[in-house]
C-alpha cells in the first residue's frame, strides 16, 4: 500500500518539508524529568483548588509543551486540562489557552484508544471558548491551535460520526469566520494547514466544500496570507500526506469527493500555485502507490484529474507570460513557476506537456537564476542601499529555488525530447538570449562593484555559475537531439551557433572542467568547421575593436584588459577560431580576426597572451602548396605586426613560450627568402643584443648565477640557436652573421655557454645541408672569441690572419 512513515505530529512534519529552517523550523522540544513533570501537574491542580491561576503556572504550561515530543499525557491529565479551561472561578491569561489546547493535542495524538468522552467534553469547551462573545478568540495563535486541535479530534478512527461531524461543523466555521487572524502571521499557517489535513483525511465527509474552499480561497483574500512557495511545498506535502491516508484507509468515496471539488471544475476563487501543489501533491502518491497493489482505477483517476489541471495551469501561466515579453513582475505568476519547478523536481518527469517545459525554462531563468533583475536593481539608480541589494542576494542563494536547482535543470533537459518542435524552438531562443544577458549584465557590474562592493559581486557570480551549468546541460541535451541526419544542415548549423556564441558569453563563469561542456563543443566544432558562411558569422558575434576598447558607459574610465568579463569571452573565441581557420577567407581574417589577436597579444595575463600567440601559429602555418597568393601576402604583412608587438612587451607582458612558438611558425611556414623572415632575425637579434647588454652591465656572469628559469635575455639567445636549424637556406648566411656579432659582444662566461650549446646542436643536426657550413662558421666563431679573450696576445699576430677569420664570418657560405 501507499504508506508513509508514521507521522505523529503532522505540522511539524510539513514545517520540515517546507524549504524555509528559518521561518518554520520544526518546534524544538526540551525534556522535562519525571520529578518535574509530577510537579508541574500538581501544582496545576492546585490552581483549581485554590482557586486561582497566577504566573507560576503559566511557566509550568510553558514547559510541558516545550517538552511535547517526549512528554505523555494521560486521561486524568486530559481531563485536568479541559477543567480548567472550562472553570468560571478564576480568568486565565490569554496565552494560556493556546498551551491548554496544545496539551490536548499532545493526548489525542499520542493515546492508542483517546477516550470518547473526553473528545465530547473537549468540543463542548472549544464551541463555547470559540463564541464570538470570547475575546480570546481574536488571537491568531488561539485560533491556529483551535484548527489544528479540531483537526485532530475528527481524524480519530474510532470516534462517532456524529462527533466527528460536530467537530467539523465547528471548524469549518472557524475557517470561514476568523480566517483573517492569519493574515500577518504565516509562521502559524503550518498549523491551520495541519488541521486542514487532519479533517480531510477523516472517515466522513461532511463539510468537505468549506474545508477545500477554505484552503485554496484564503490565499486570495486582501486580509488572508499572502502565498509563497514554502507555503506551496506544504500544500504538496500535506495533500501527499491526505491522499496517502485515504488510500491506505480504503476511503475512496473521499477520494472521489476531493478529486471533483479539487479539479472538477474551475473556480476563479482559488489560488493556482495551491492548487497546482495540491495537484503534485496527488500526483507524487500515485507513483509511489503504483507498484503498490492499489487498484489501477482509483490511481488513473487521480492521475489525470492532476495531470490535467497543472497542464491547465501551466497553458494559462506561458501564454500570460510570453506574451508580455517574459517580465514575470506579477506576484502570482511568479509564484506559479516557482511552484511548477520544485513540484516537478518533486514528483519527477512524466508525459510532459510541452506548457511544462516552457514553465520549467521560465523559472528557471527567471526565479532560479534571476540575474537579469539582480543586475537591474544592482545598476539602476535608487534610494536602496547596496546592502539591501546584498541581502537579496544572500537570501536566494539560501533560498530552496537556488538550492534545488541541478534537480529542476534535470526534469527541464529531460523534458526537452518529448517537447514539440516549436516549443524547443521557444525554449532555445529563451536560454541563447539569457546568455547573452547575462554577458552584459554581468560586465557592466562587475565594472561597477569590483573593489567596491567585492561580497555583492561574488553572490552574484554563484548564482551566474550555477547558471552556466545550467546552459552547458541544456546545451548537450540540444545537440544530441538536433545534430543529427535527422534535421537539416542549415538547422544544425544555425543550432551550432547559436551555442558556441552563448557559451562565449557564459565563458566567464566556467571555473572547472565538465565532460558535458567538451562534448558539445566538440560536436559543434564539427559542424560549423567545413561551413565558411557559419565560421564567418560566429566572427560576426565577436566584439568589434571599438567595442573592445571602449566600455560601456563612456562617462566612467575604462581600461580593456581589466574587463575580466570581456576576457574570458575573447579568450574563448581565440581558442575556438583555429579549428575552423582553414575555411575563413584571408579578408575575413584580416578585418574581423587580426586586430583583436593583435590586441590581446598585449593582455598582461599570461594565459590570454598565450591564446593569442596560439591563434597566430595556427594562421601561419595553414595552407601549404595550394596557398591563394592573398593568402601569402596576409601573412607577411601580418608578421612585421606580431614581431614588433611581442618584443615591445617583451619579457615584461609577452609569454616567451607563445611568442617562440609565433617565431618557429614564421620561419617554418613564410616562402623562401621572405622578407618578413628578415625581418624578424634582424628583430630578434636586436632585442636580444638589447637585453643583453642590460643584464651584464650590472653583472658579467648573470646567466651562470641564475637559478631556475633562465634569463630572458638568455631564452632570447637560445631562441636564435634553434632558429640556425629551421629558417630557409636563403636566411640562414644573414641569421649567422648577425648572431655572431651578438655573441662576440657577450662577455666571456656567456659566450662560453652559447658556445657549448651550439657544439652540441651542430654535432647532433642531420642536416647534411647546412651542417658544413655551420661547422665552419662555428670554428670561426670559436677562433673570434678566444682571440678576443687574449686581445694583449692577440695583437702581435698579423692582420691578415683576423681579416680572414672575420670574412668566414661575414660570409660562411662561401668560405664553408
């Protein structure tokens, strides 16, 4: 059967399941000693007898419900209770009475077999405390306690049904009475809740309109309480509780009633988000109860009836909202979606309705991950100070919305099969524009609060980073469905798009490594790869260079590389643009691509840097034989600008891997004897002969000292070893000559070390070509330096012997 734990207190229980610790944080209970309840009770009865009740019993009151999960109360107690609410000789406080009720609570709930004539005597005390002549009756917590005592009383198994019936007649008539006293206290609504549920789940069903009206009308009442989801997560759970006990009880005629005054017809006076929990909470039953032996006709009853009226409901919330353009400013809307979300996630996914999907995508941009409104209320100019604003943002990163969120993502990816096409197509355009959202909300705050109101920033980007899992799940589940032969190439070429574009503006926010994230990118790299026409639009996505270099708003400073928003998205089109490079047209990269490179290569974070360095590599070196003549020229011209580029900042801001890497690409990949290739030894040489000159002028054996990571000038020296064996045959005589000249000028230590080095390198070359010559030119080399160490020495041989050397240095070829 359909059976839940045993629950004794039932209003405790829906406190814990309502998402809200704070607000309805179950009633701690703190025991008592059996010496001290005794005494607590005798001194009870003492009152009567004296009769008077003064402050002292009061605290005793106090402290017996305080301890009511261990605490036993017996039929003499019971008795004692209702003697002195109902004695005439002495005014009881008014606080008193809601202690009084709660002790009969703790008796009906607790006794196996309550005693019939206690409940009898008890209503005869309630009808009277309950008369409109009593002024205690006006005190919200009196009535909360009264509702839920006379819940109790009718949910009693054994009990008459003519008692239980007057117990009913007396709540239902408190509920249309004195509903209002709840209006500003919803931390008392658990327990009118309870006692809702209690009398529902009794054997009769008599008064059962009022009840239900009560319950799903107060919520619109002006002077009732104003709804919220954690009030509709207990509407789930006490309707869950409900229907489990009418099945457990065989009470299917209940079942029946409840069902048609339920959902039977529409009724304006009910609040949605209740009935749309009530409904989840009936639908939760019915796939527990499932595989439970419960007749498979009373479950596929109660599982249309609920089906039907949240695919109503929702019908109604998506076309309301997308049709004012997605503001979700209405209180009821708002609350509708937040309920459809956690309900889902609650009950799991069923034969969706496509109006569900949509509802799930719009709580989810809209109530789960509403950066759009927080960078409004941020941005926009107000009276409110930030610290409200902080505050909000505490509040929903604790909220149940945000903390369920990976649950609510799953139903709403897993709901996106079975949802039409052009409901997946209303659900795409939803989430590709939130990223873009997002990626301009987000910059312009990050703009504004960075270093100023740090805490504010960081709640806003948990919740932007949750968010970004969200879209990469979505994302997946997207190009599983439509990349595929099942749609055609211009649809999947757009799908593909579509996402790498909203991945670049969530890139900010993707701080850890996801399989799901690797896969869709690499299936949609695949598409767009071979497609000119789409690479080229994904360019067109990229900010411009006026774009990059001004802020947006011209009224504040703005510094470019500080904008880490607009970074991390650049950052992710330099790493994206070289799998599909071989396809841009070379004017296409020219315009669209060249200068930010260009700019980026200036980024002083190393990693940017390195991305742009990469991305020239990957243009460099495209293209072989069938190079477009265009093509060669871009590239030439291109080279003059990165060389001078990289060094400029160089070693300061330029990543020596990167710019090496830019430089073994132009020697390797430019036509023979390009100028370009000139250009950049005469660049290098000079840089490095700069550096060098620096570095030991302060300290001859700077390179031999250095511990770790070389000197920057020394990377720079190597550098021009390993270009001796990759440039052309053609460059090769002018890279030597220049090398030379910069190694003669180092001092002594120095030009041992880069002697050494190119020993080892020519001994281990294979190059039969060039390895003769470089022989050569190493001897002379070797002869040029040693004689300068010994200048004294030196000078008494004869000039034509340093004329010689010198001309196998200008000249190695020949002389080789």
């Amino acid at each position: 059967m359909s059976r839940q734990p045993d629950i004794l207190f039932l209003e405790e229980w829906l406190k814990s399941r309502s998402g809200d610790p704070k607000k309805f944080s179950p009633k701690k209970s703190y025991p008592l000693s059996a010496r001290a309840i005794i005494q607590a009770w005798a001194e009870l009865r003492e009152s009567l007898q004296q009769p008077s009740f003064h402050q002292q019993h009061l605290q005793h009151l106090k402290s017996l419900v305080n301890s009511q999960t261990s605490l036993h109360v017996a039929d003499p107690q019971a008795r004692l209770v209702l003697r002195i609410l109902s004695s005439s000789n002495f005014s009881l406080p008014y606080e008193s009475y809601p202690l009084l009720f709660r002790l009969l609570y703790i008796w009906v709930r607790k006794a196996s077999k309550p005693t019939f004539d206690i409940i009898d005597s008890a209503m005869g005390v309630l009808s009277h405390l309950f008369s409109s002549q009593f002024d205690s009756g006006n005190n919200p917590v009196f009535f909360s306690e009264g509702i839920l005592l006379l819940g109790a009383f009718s949910f009693v198994p054994s009990l008459s049904e003519k008692s239980k019936t007057v117990c009913l007649d007396l709540l239902s008539r408190q509920l249309i009475e004195k509903y209002q006293l709840l209006g500003s206290f919803t931390e008392l609504v658990p327990d009118f809740l309870a006692g809702i549920g209690y009398a529902l789940s009794s054997s009769v069903t008599v008064h059962y309109h009022r009840i239900l009206n009560s319950l799903f009308e107060i919520w619109h009442k002006d002077d009732g309480p104003q709804g919220n989801i954690f009030l509709g997560l207990i509407v789930l759970h006490l309707f869950d509780w409900v229907m489990s006990n009418l099945i457990n009880f065989q009470f299917l005629d209940k079942i029946h009633v409840i069902l048609q005054e339920t959902f039977g017809s529409l009724k304006e006076n009910y609040a949605s988000f209740a009935v749309f929990m009530a409904a989840a909470g009936v639908l939760r039953v019915v796939n527990r109860s499932a595989s439970s032996g419960v007749k498979l006709e009373i479950l596929s009853t109660m599982r249309v009836s609920a089906v039907v009226w949240m695919e109503a409901l929702t019908n109604d919330l998506v076309s309301g909202t997308l049709r004012v353009n997605n503001s979700g400013n209405d209180h009821k809307s708002r609350l509708l979606l937040q309920c459809v979300s956690l309900a889902l996630a609650r009950t799991g996914s069923f034969s969706g309705h496509s109006s569900l999907f949509v509802c799930l995508a719009l709580a989810l941009l809209t109530e789960i991950f509403p950066l759009p409104r927080l960078y409004k209320s941020v941005i926009e100019p107000s009276n409110a100070p930030l610290e409200l604003k902080l505050n909000e943002v505490k509040e929903h990163l604790d909220n149940i919305l945000f903390q369920e969120a990976g649950a609510v993502t799953a139903i709403f990816c897993n709901q996106y099969v079975a949802a039409d096409e052009e409901n997946k197509n209303i659900v795409d355009n939803l989430i590709w524009e939130y990223c873009q959202d997002i990626y301009f909300g987000h910059r312009q705050v990050a703009l504004v609060l960075k270093g100023k109101e740090d805490e504010l920033l960081e709640g806003l980007e948990k919740i932007a980073e949750s968010a970004f899992l969200m879209v990469v799940v979505f994302a997946l589940a997207v190009t599983k469905h439509k990349l595929n032969s099942k749609f055609a190439q211009e649809i999947q070429m757009e799908v593909s798009l579509r996402i790498l574009v909203s991945f670049s503006c969530v890139e900010y926010f993707r701080h850890v490594r996801l399989p799901e994230y690797m896969e869709t990118i690499r299936k949609v790299v695949a598409t767009v790869n071979s497609n000119e026409h789409t690479c080229t639009s994904f360019l067109n996505s990229m900010p411009s260079y006026a774009d990059l270099t001004n802020g947006p708003d011209p009224k504040t400073k703005y510094f470019w590389s500080e904008d880490e928003v607009q970074t991390a998205r650049i950052l992710f089109y330099l790493r994206v643009i070289p799998t599909f490079i071989e396809c841009l047209p070379s004017i296409v990269f020219s315009n669209m691509v060249a200068p930010t490179m260009f700019l980026y290569l200036e980024h002083p974070d190393g990693k940017v840097a390195q991305a742009s360095h990469s991305l020239f590599v990957a243009f460099i070196s495209m293209g072989k034989e069938s190079e477009k003549n265009d093509r060669v020229s871009l590239k030439e011209q291109l080279v003059f600008h990165y060389i001078q580029t990289s060094l400029l900042g160089y070693p300061l801001i330029t990543p020596f891997e990167g710019m090496a890497s830019g430089v073994v690409g132009v020697a390797q990949h430019l036509p023979s004897g390009s100028p370009a290739t000139f250009y950049c030894i005469h660049s290098l040489v000079e840089k490095a002969n700069q550096l060098c000159s620096e570095v030991f002028t302060h300290e001859a054996d700077a390179w031999k000292k250095r511990q770790g990571e070389p000197e920057p000038s020394k990377k720079l020296m190597d550098l021009l070893l390993r270009l001796l064996f990759l440039v052309d045959i053609q460059v090769l005589p002018d890279l030597m000559k220049q090398l030379a000249q910069v190694i003669t000028a180092l001092p002594r230590d120095a030009q041992n070390m880069v002697l050494n080095e190119l020993y080892s390198l020519v001994a281990d070359s294979e190059d039969v070509m060039r390895k003769p010559a470089l022989v050569s030119w190493l001897q002379s080399l070797s002869y040029l330096c040693t004689s300068a160490a010994h200048k004294n020495a030196a000078s008494q041989k004869s000039v034509g012997e340093d004329n010689l050397t010198l001309a196998s240095i200008q000249d190695p070829l020949s002389s080789g």
